[in-house]
C-alpha cells in the first residue's frame, strides 16, 4: 500500500446508501466522495488489499489529488453506532458489496490491512501567526497516550498502554498498528532514523499474562517497526524518557523498588539497551520529564530544587543549584538551546540565559507551563488549560488561552478563552512544526511563514 499525497483537508470515504444501480464507475464513485468532502464531520478509514500495484487517483475541491493502490474500490465511512462500506470490482464496476455492520471491515480481515483517514480538521485560532488544526484518529487505542516522536517531518511514532505502537508516514494523516509483541504499558519511544528505533515501559499490568512477571520490557527494530525485538529488566518497575545519540549510546529514566516506594535515576547505555548502568543522581518522578539535549550538552531536572547538567554526552555529570525555596521542586523545565531555559519552580517561574549559572525571576501572566515552546530566542507561547470549580471534588474544564511573546518573554499577550483545544503530548520536529495528540484527537501546529517576523 502506498500513498502517494496527502492533503490535510476533509478525506470522506461515504457510505453510498443511494447506490442502487449493479454497476458504478469509477468517476461516479469519485464524485460521490466529492460531493462529501465539505460536509461530513465524522472521522473515517479505508480498508485496501495488501500486495497489490492497482491506482485509483481523487482529484480534490482543491485541485490535488490523492492515488492509492488497491485491488478493488473499497469506501469506508464509521459512525458512533453502526458501520457501513462499499466494495466495487476494480475492473468491470460490478457492485460487489455494501453493508451495514457493527465497526468492521471486509469479511476477510486477514488478508486486508487498516489505512487510517484523519476527518475533518477543525481550525483553532489561539495563536496569531500559528495555524493549529484538530482531526480525529479512528484508532482503537486506550486514550493514555504516553509518549510521541517523529523522526522528520512526516514520519512519527507514538506508543500507549497496552503495548500498542502505531506509526505516520504521511504527517499523521492516516495512521498504521504496529505489533509490538507485548501488552505491557509503553511510557517513552525513540527513533534514530527510519530502521532504527526503540521503545520502554512498565513492568506487569498487561492484559495477558505472558509478559507479567518479567520485568519492565525494552523494545528495539531495525527495520521501521514492523519487528520488534524484546528484552526485559526484572529488577527494574519502569524505563522511561528514552534519548539515543547513535545505535548504542543512550540514555534513559529507570525507577527501581524501594522498600517503601520507588527511586528514579539517570541511567546510561552503551550497547543499544543491552544493559543499563545507573547513575547515582535522584531524578523527581514526574511523567513528564524529559531530557533537553543540545548536541554533547545535557539537562534533566532533579530532585531537591536541582538540575543535572552533562557536556560529554551522559558521561559526567554536574549539578545546578536553583534559587528555589526549599519547600518547593522544579515542576516543569524547558530549554531553547544550551544557555536559554526556563524553570517552572510553583511559586515563580525563573530564565536563565547563561547554562544555569544564574537564574532570574520572570513575571509571566501564568504560573505554570502547558504547551510552552519558543520558536526562536524571541518568538515563543504558551497555551494553558483553564479549570473553575463549580462544585463537586473536581473542578471543571474550560478551555485554553494562549499567550505570545515576541521580545523573550519580557512582555505577552494573550488570547480569548478556546474551548476547542485540549492538547497532552506535543513533540515539535522543528521549531515552527509540532504535532500533538490528546485522546482521540491529533493536532498540529504550524508557523505562518513571515506573518510574526515584523513584531520581533
């Protein structure tokens, strides 16, 4: 199966209910998807037979078009209750097939593979000089999302609970499984190039048994995801924030047991996950730290208002004292490069702009970081989410706003509130394009060329 281009505009795939005629062209079929494009808001796949060098080109509203190859002319439309599909035979027109069924495909599922169409893309406007747009993902996944990576700007990964592994070649427009070989949750993903790449995660609660009394499992392909192979660490409770700087050195979060709870440490590799050697600098235990890495240079956050700085590469390390009060810790961290970063300590938010030497309070309009990105020392946002309490244990979503700097975060603007955004894990492939991705919904943003140049 190739698909040739993509646009990130509506792809339908409907579902022909007033067919009734037994033969149907291929135009004919095209212009019933047509003629859907702009109103349907549902998010849809296409099933196409593996193996196959047969074409059929869409020409779009916008003049594009899109060729993919297949056996036969499949459309495929899932809505909340009920599915429905259409096969035509590729050759003579014949009307092979529509039904109504409960979310599937083809009978024969085994010799057809899952091509997964993003629906209609919702335009978010929380940033000036930013495009975002919302789709749907039509994957069967546990909305615990735990990590997400791209190689480039097309090609990414993202893992999950239950040991799924699914990966984009077309910027997260469809969507493919991969078969990881495991159920055991997957908290962090990590690629070198197109072949190599490698995933982590916990040990036990997988829905089968297989994989539960091993130990937390470490994955690795060679050939783009489509094998994997296993190996398993008994003694550790999970490896997470994967970072490789070549096929076999690399670095990692490893939390091993206590006799009362757990200890998490930088650990180091130097035989592509092998083996693992742990380093003796007590990390915080937060999901959501990671490793800033600026070609040889290093920082993690750590324990007791610290950060943990490397210039060889993980080799050695250094510790950066923070001004932060004792009672307080390093909630969030962010670098732009190797002497630019901030700190999100909860009671201020603090720069520095020489390594860490020194840090300086900053007074930002918010107190913590959501999506919080630079695109250059200048230019950066912040999107937050909004809670109110009206009544119960929990207080309630709102929605976003989103803030603006174009001077390095002396001053910000800010947007109205947006209901319509909710984002969890963003990775950002270049510094004006980002990909996230929140339960069902994927998102990217992308920098208008030029539109914010003249306010820096």
């Amino acid at each position: 199966m190739r698909m040739k281009k993509f646009f990130l505009i509506n792809i339908v795939l409907f579902a022909f209910l007033s067919i009734v005629s037994a033969q149907i062209t291929r135009d004919e079929a095209n212009a019933i998807v047509l003629e859907r494009m702009s109103q349907e808001t549902q998010f849809y796949a296409l099933y196409a037979k593996e193996g196959v060098q047969k074409e059929m080109t869409i020409t779009t509203t916008a003049g594009e078009m899109i060729e993919l190859d297949y056996d036969c002319w499949v459309y495929y439309i899932k809505y909340v209750n009920d599915s429905r599909y259409l096969i035509v035979n590729e050759i003579n027109g014949n009307l092979l097939d529509i039904k109504t069924k409960g979310d599937a495909g083809p009978d024969d599922l085994d010799e057809w593979i899952i091509i997964i169409i993003n629906g209609v893309h919702d335009s978010i406007q929380i940033l000036d000089g930013w495009e975002i747009s919302k789709s749907k993902l039509n994957i069967e996944i546990n909305p615990h999302v735990c990590d997400i990576y791209f190689i480039n700007t097309e090609i990414g990964f993202f893992v999950g609970y239950w040991g799924e592994i699914y990966k984009t070649t077309d910027a997260g427009i469809s969507w493919q499984k991969l078969n990881s070989g495991t159920t055991l949750r997957l908290y962090s993903v990590f690629f070198m190039d197109e072949n190599t790449g490698f995933a982590s995660g916990r040990a036990g609660g997988g829905y089968t048994e297989d994989d539960n009394n091993k130990g937390s499992p470490f994955l690795k392909t060679i050939d783009g995801g489509k094998t994997w192979e296993k190996t398993f660490f008994q003694d550790y409770i999970d490896i997470r924030c994967l970072y490789f700087f070549d096929n076999l050195n690399g670095l990692s979060i490893i939390h091993t047991p206590l006799p009362s709870s757990e200890k998490c440490s930088i650990a180091k590799t130097s035989n592509g996950g092998i083996n693992w050697t742990l380093i003796e600098l007590n990390i915080y235990p937060t999901y959501y730290n990671k490793f800033y890495c600026f070609d040889n240079i290093i920082y993690i956050s750590g324990e007791n208002q610290k950060i943990f700085k490397s210039k060889d590469f993980g080799n050695t390390w250094e510790t950066i004292h923070t001004p932060l009060p004792a009672w307080y810790y390093v909630r969030n961290m962010y670098f732009f490069n190797e002497n630019i970063g901030y700190i999100d300590g909860i009671s201020n938010i603090y720069k520095t702009v020489d390594g860490g030497l020194n840090w300086k309070i900053v007074n930002f309009p918010f107190s913590t970081f959501g999506t919080f990105h630079f695109y250059d020392e200048k230019e950066g946002f912040n999107i937050v989410e909004v809670f109110e309490y009206e009544g119960g244990d929990f207080p309630t979503y709102k929605g976003c706003i989103g803030y603006q700097t174009y001077d390095g975060g002396a001053t910000w603007e800010n947007s109205s509130l947006i209901n319509s955004y909710y984002w969890v894990l963003t990775y950002f492939t270049q510094s004006d394009l980002g990909y996230g991705i929140n339960f069902s919904d994927f998102f990217t943003i992308k920098r208008k060329n030029n539109q914010n140049d003249a306010r820096r």
